[in-house]
C-alpha cells in the first residue's frame, strides 16, 4: 500500500529523472568528452543560480501561486552589489544590503497579493518591471567588479578527485537540503502544501494563510537574491539586463520537475532534476556545435508541453479513480489498468 | 440538566450583511453532553450562527460566552484554542495532503524543532481507531470516500480536546450505512461529555440523534424544544412559518396517477443503452407529461445514466430515440439543442458560478443555445430574470445579487430557472433537492408537477424515496449499474416497497 503510495506521487519525478538519465546517456554515447565526470559537475557550476531561483519558485508554485519577479531581483541585486563595491564599500556590508533586496520586494509582493487579494500573476508582473526599471535607474551600463572576495568567490575551485566544482555550487545545494527540511519538516512547509491545495479548507482549518502566504514570496525573494549574489560571483559584474527572461526558464525547471501549477504537489529535488535537465539539452546542442543555441528554447518548449500533458494525464487519472471507490474492486482496478 | 449552567450560551447574537440582516437577535443554549440540532430552512441563518460562534465572521452584537467567561471568537483557529471545532457540511480538508497531515495540520507534534512524523502516524492510528477505522494515515486524503473524510475531519476535532463539536450537515453525502457508523460515534461523544451541535435537513435523523431542537426562521429565534416533546410537524411548521395544514394540501397535490402518461408520445427512448464500468444495457421509455423517477443507492448508476442522455459521457453501444428519431448524443450542447436539460447533482462544482450574479447565472443556458454572437439584450435578460425569481420565489429576490452569496436551495432554484428558460421538452434533475430544506423542496416539487401538466417530461433522480413516491409516475430501481425493476406508480406503493426493491437479493 505504502510503497504504491509513494510511487504515484513521485511518478513525474521519476520520468524527469529517468528522461535526465536518457540523455544525459544520450550525450556520453554521441560526445566522447561528454563522459568526463567535470560535464556532470559543470551542469551544476552553470546552473546554481537557477537551482537556488527554482527552490523559491517551487515554494511559491506549491502555495498555489507564482513569481514573475526573480529574473529581475537578480539583476537589481547584482546592480546593488555592484555599485556598493563601485562606492568603495567592504563586501561585509554589501552583501548582507544585498540580500535584503529580493525579501523585501518578496514581503511587499506578498503583502499586495494577501491584503488586496490580488492575482500574485499581476502583482509580480509589477514586482518584475519595477525591479527591472529600478536596476537601469541605478545605471544603464554594465557594472564591473574589481573586489578581492567577489574574485575569490568566482574563482575557487573545490577539488572533487580530479576534477572541480565552484563555491555557488556549494550554496545551492545548502539551498536545496535546507528547503527539503522547510518543506517536509516544519509547519511552514506543511501549511503551503496545504494552501495549494486547498485555500479554503486551510483557512477553515485555523493555518495562518495570510501570513504564509507573504512568507512565501519573501522566501522566494531571498532567493532570488542569493542567485542574484551567486549569478554576480559568477558574472564579476552588475548589469540591468542580467537574467533577463529567467523567471520563465525557472517555472519551466519547476513544471518539469512535477510540480503542479495549480498547488499542493510536487517535490524540491524535482525542480533541481528539472533545473539539470534544462542544462543538459543546453549542453547537448552546445556539444553539437552544427545547432543554433535556439534550438534549446524549443527543445524545451516541447519538453514543457510534454509534462503539462503527463501531469493532466495524472491527475485526470487520479479524478476516475476516486469516481470508481464505491464501486467494486474489480471495476475499480478495470479502470486504473486503463 | 436544566441545574447545570449552559458550556455556551450566546444572546442577542446579531449579524448585518450589506442588504441583508443574516441573524437578530438570536440566543442558542449548550450543555455539555448532549446533542442539540440547529433546525431551519435554507438561508435561515444557520450556517452564519456556526460561522459567527467559530470566528469566521466577526459578530455585530450579542455576547457568546464559554463555561459562564465571555468570549470574542477571533478566528477559526481561536475558536478551535478555545475548544470549539467545526465538520462543514463540504468537506473542508485539503485532498492533496496525508490523512496524518490533516488530522495534525495547525498543531503538528514537533520535535528539536522538526515535525515528528513517526509519533503523528502513531497518534493519528490511535485516534482514528476511537472511531472504529481501520486505514492507511499516510495516504492521501483524495483516495478514500467522502465518508471516511468526514470521520478523519472529526478526528482532527477530536484532536484538540474539543469542548464543543459543531456538525454542519455531516450526513449530507453519506449512505444509510455511514451514517449509522457516524451516529455511533456521536453518541460515544456525547458520552464522553462533549457537547454537540448538529444541523441537517433530515428529519428523522434529527429525531433519531438529538435531545433538543433550537430552530431559526429568516435569521429570527423561534424556539428551543426537547425533541422528544416536538411532534415533527409541529417542526416543520416553526420552520417553514407556515400552517400545518397549508403544508399538508400542498404535499396533497403531489400524488400523481400515471395511467394517462402511456397515451401520450414517447419523447425518449433508449435500447440496450450501454456503457462499460457505468451502466449496463438499459430500456427506457419517457412520455411527454410524465415524471420518471430513478431510485437507487449512491453509485448504482443513477447519475451515470442521467449523464449519458444529457450526452455528458457517450455511450458504447444501444441506441437512443428522441421523438421517435435515432439520435446520437455526443455532447451536451447536441442534447440541449434536442430539448433536454440536465441539472447536475453536484451543484458546485458542476452547476453555479459563484461570483456573477443571479441574472447573468440564469442566463447561461439560454445564451449558450443561442450561440456567444446572438446576445441577449440587457433589458430582455433582466425581463426574464425577475420573473423566475418571481416564479421561483427565490430569496433574495434581486437578479442582480451574487451567486455566492445565496443559501444552497436559492442556488437550485437558480439552476433550475436555467434551464426552465431554455423550456426544454426534458428536464432531468439529478438530486435537486438535496441538502435544501422543506419548504424549497415543496416549492421544487410543485414545479415539477406544474411541468408535467404542461407536457414536459422529467427524469427525476433522488436519494429520498418518500419523495420519489409521491412525484413520479413510474420508477426505476437501479443496482449496481442495473435496472433491476420498473415500478408503476398506482399510488399503492409505498417507500418501504422501493427499499425492498432496492435491497433486492442482497438480502
């Protein structure tokens, strides 16, 4: 029974994994150099700034809405950090002013969208071009950074074996056990799974939505920043157009992930198989060379039309079974064969 | 028990909507074990009385006070801190979450500051197996039966150490056998001295669970009875406002003969309709002019039926005749177009839309025939909508009110006026009056007889056979996906007849 359990529930991660392990297999058959381990580790050092963007997002996504704004908090937070190093400030204070961009912004958001009971949809569409805006107010040119611990940052190499990885990496998956843990372990990971799935009941059964659902854009919003931080190590500079359209990009690795866009299901590590994936199809085509890096706009749009196709699958599944529990068993396992 | 001071007693409770005075001046008395049912018809404010004392709704005026201490009841979860929890008559559980999580969700058992999810399962076994169910708490909500969602809504009550323990229509979605399972547990409640208070439109399981009756008219005090001294008519009366007698000649005119419906033409016909896992091959014959009832237990193919001729689901195989033509039904708007209308039991979900109003509600049907570009004019739409709300004697009786803010019969009557605006030549109505109370399912069933006079034809399905028996002509009894008989209404049957039927060879 439990085991049955389990496996529906994880399903689309499974076929996200398993999809991951295809190609990724795919590319190590094709590529020679892509068997080299450091193309494994590399799809993380490119990608830890999605990662961390997508854990926020998967929060946000659970609770039943979604957040526009977190391509535009990278870019003002790497505009912040920028100019505040540009003024001569100790990377000490920055960062910290730093991170405090995206929660703000996030808490407002949440705010607007609880109190004013608006569609987070408009609410961060907003949130998007007012930071977008606010970071070319700061400057319309590219920011560079000369500071000593930003150099670092960007350039230590952590050893694994032979091969490497960067200190984002690093973040992201301290990001990522830690979200595990809020989501599964602790009330406020538990009350967005329940808000997501049901709004109504959760506010019936006495769950602070309200205040749940303002921390859920202000976490999505501190992470937003982090990836800001760790996009602006990765960069050596501040610019207003950094991570332009990546809010999309991030919800795109969420839905492959298996996270539900209506609420209430999914898992972290499904959005990091998500973000993965994304990488791999970019790495694929870069390995191809012949391809134009378009082609990874469209791999991708067909892969998110296949598991918004799957995830109606499911739950269209899971609707015929629950009509078919009065009747009998064997009817009942008739129609899940089906 | 009169001695003992009340556990809650509220006075003078008074709540304003805009445009509408939902409760003056109501008081409400609770002693701790025992049962009092909250009774009224729809709309009477029952429902907003349970949301006022559980903080959903702040209150305009009156006090409420617990164990002889006023209290301001915040909000929902205060009430539940203060000991007063609630099972809403839908289910307000969230379906995507473990049965565990639902019992504990608000006050998970923590441990170094993680939830303990082995001590929740345990604890949750334990509760459940208070009220005699055996389950898997780590499934999901969604995969067991509303009933055993309503027992796992109890346990999340029980959890806190509840004082009081409010059922809001419980019963609505149960069968004979779950709700026998639930009284059980409410009377082991009520022992346990916990001090209930049950509402639901069925009177006989009023009678049967309740020692007293506080009953509400149009958001007014009328009374408060032992329920052993209350003769139910003398009830439905104080419900309803109206005489006894008025009530009894307007039941009177429901019996119907159907002698005359054989000599009328077959407005449909079906032959061996089928469809796997749904219905089994089905013969049916509706007159113009008759009401044709469907009996049957819940999910022995009553709906599922009623669903293949509106052309919501499509059959696999028989053959399907309106007015002596062979018609293939493959979607609703082909069945609409053919003259039949279909209102779903599932009236949420399936029916109303709550945020637009009476009028723009009313007119959907009718719009959706005359397709998006042929628009009905605003005076036309607002001509057509007062004078079912007229007709319907819907309450409020303003088209131009939101659908949400209606009680659950006012939203029936809506539904119906629907699709008596489109004037179909078949009505079928599946459930219509259920969990709407005695006067509006009067007011329904006086509709339909007035429909069947004027040569309309309507497939009635219901849970309630007393009503069954007294509107239609002919019934069918259906079980487990079969039409086992079909029954000639000569006005000698009776409902017990029907459950014979209904039990059939089970027994």
């Amino acid at each position: 029974m439990n085991r049955f359990k389990l496996n529906d529930r994880m399903i689309p991660v499974m076929i996200t994994l398993m999809l991951f392990a295809f190609m990724y297999s795919f590319g190590m058959f094709r590529y020679s150099n892509f068997t080299s381990p450091q193309v494994f580790f590399n799809l993380f050092i490119d990608n830890s700034f999605l990662i961390i963007v997508a854990v926020g997002m998967t929060f946000v996504i659970l609770s039943g809405g979604i957040d526009l704004s977190v391509g535009s908090v990278i870019a003002l937070t790497s505009m912040v950090a920028a100019s505040l190093l540009l003024a001569g400030l100790s990377p000490i204070i920055v960062i910290p002013i730093a991170l405090l961009v995206g929660p703000v912004l996030g808490f407002l958001m949440g705010c607007c969208i609880h109190f004013f009971n608006l569609q987070p949809f408009i609410v961060t569409l907003a949130g998007m071009f007012f930071a977008r805006g606010l970071s070319f107010l700061i400057s319309v040119e590219t920011v560079s950074i000369n500071d000593d611990f930003f150099r670092f940052m960007a350039s230590t190499r952590i050893p694994i074996g032979n091969y490497f990885i960067s200190t984002s990496v690093i973040i992201a998956i301290i990001v990522v056990c830690v979200a595990i843990f809020v989501a599964h372990y602790t009330k406020f990971g538990r009350n967005v799974y329940a808000i997501g799935g049901s709004e109504q009941s959760a506010l019936l059964m006495g769950l602070p939505v309200g205040q749940t659902k303002i921390l859920v854009y202000t976490v999505s919003g501190f992470c937003a920043s982090l990836a800001g931080l760790v996009f602006t190590f990765y960069m050596l500079s501040g610019y207003g157009l950094h991570a332009n359209g990546l809010e999309l990009e991030a919800i795109a690795a969420v839905v492959i992930g298996g996270t539900l866009l209506t609420g209430g299901v999914g898992y972290m590590v499904g959005s990091v198989i998500g973000v993965l994936m994304l990488g791999t199809i970019q790495s694929l085509i870069a390995y191809e060379g012949s391809l134009s890096a378009w082609w990874t706009k469209i791999a991708i749009g067909l892969l998110l039309l296949l598991f918004i196709g799957l995830q109606r699958v499911i739950v269209h599944r899971n609707d015929k079974k629950k009509n078919t529990i009065s009747l009998k068993d064997t009817e009942g396992s008739d129609q899940i064969a089906r | 028990m009169i001695e003992k001071a009340p556990i809650l007693a509220m006075d003078g409770i008074t709540k304003v909507f805009p445009g509408v005075k939902a409760l003056s001046n109501v008081s409400f008395q609770l002693f701790s074990g025992e049962i009092h049912a909250l009774m009224g018809e729809n709309g009477a404010g029952k429902s907003t009385l349970i949301k006022v004392l559980t903080g959903v709704y702040p209150l305009d005026k009156g006090t409420v006070k617990l164990e002889d201490v006023p209290i301001v009841v915040q909000s929902p979860l205060h009430a539940q801190e203060l000991g007063i929890s609630t099972v809403y008559q839908e289910v307000n559980l969230c379906p995507n979450l473990s049965v565990v999580e639902n019992i504990f969700i608000g006050r998970e058992i923590m441990k170094n500051g993680r939830i303990d999810w082995k001590k929740m399962n345990d604890r949750a076994e334990e509760l459940l197996s208070r009220l005699k169910l055996d389950i898997d708490v780590t499934k999901e909500l969604s995969s067991y039966s509303v009933a055993i969602q309503q027992m796992i809504a109890i346990a999340r009550s029980l959890n806190v150490s509840s004082k009081v323990l409010i059922l809001d229509e419980p019963t609505s979605s149960l069968d004979v056998n779950e709700v026998n399972q639930l009284f059980e547990v409410i009377n082991n409640l009520k022992k346990a001295g916990i001090a209930i208070i049950f509402i639901s439109h069925f009177l006989d399981q009023i009678y049967e669970i309740s020692d007293r009756i506080t009953i509400l008219r149009n958001g007014e005090y009328i009374g408060e009875h032992k329920t052993k001294d209350l003769p139910r008519l003398k009830l439905v009366s104080l419900m309803i406002g109206k005489e006894l007698e008025e009530f009894d000649a307007q039941s009177e005119n429901k019996d119907t003969g159907s002698e005359h419906g054989d000599k009328k033409e077959v407005f449909l016909e079906t032959e061996e309709l089928t469809k796997k896992g749904s219905i089994e091959p089905f013969d049916l014959k509706l007159h113009a002019g008759e009401i044709y009832g469907l009996a049957g237990l819940l999910g022995s193919g009553r709906t599922e039926l009623a669903r293949l001729l509106f052309g919501a689901d499509k059959a696999d195989s028989g053959t399907l005749k309106i007015k002596g033509k062979t018609t293939n039904l493959n979607s609703p708007k082909q069945a609409i177009l053919n003259g039949v209308a279909f209102c779903s039991e599932n009236r949420k979900a399936e029916g109303i839309i709550p945020d637009i109003s009476i009028r723009e509600n009313m007119i959907l049907a009718i719009q959706g025939i005359k397709g998006w570009f042929n628009y009905i004019p605003i005076r036309k739409q607002i001509e057509i909508a007062d004078k079912y709300v007229s007709l319907l004697n819907i309450n409020p009786p303003n088209p131009e009110q939101l659908m949400k803010n209606l009680s659950g019969g006012n939203q029936q009557k809506v539904l119906l006026a629907r699709w008596l605006i489109t004037n179909p030549d078949l009505l079928i109505l599946d459930e219509p009056t259920r969990g709407i109370d005695v006067g509006a399912k009067a007011e329904i069933q006086k509709l339909m007889l007035s429909l069947k006079d004027n040569g309309k034809s309507i497939l009635f399905v219901s849970s309630e056979l007393e009503e069954v028996v007294r509107c239609c002509g002919k019934i069918a009894v259906l079980r487990d996906h079969k039409k086992v008989s079909e029954i000639t209404n000569d006005g000698k049957i009776d409902h017990q007849y029907i459950m014979q039927e209904i039990a059939g060879g089970n027994l």
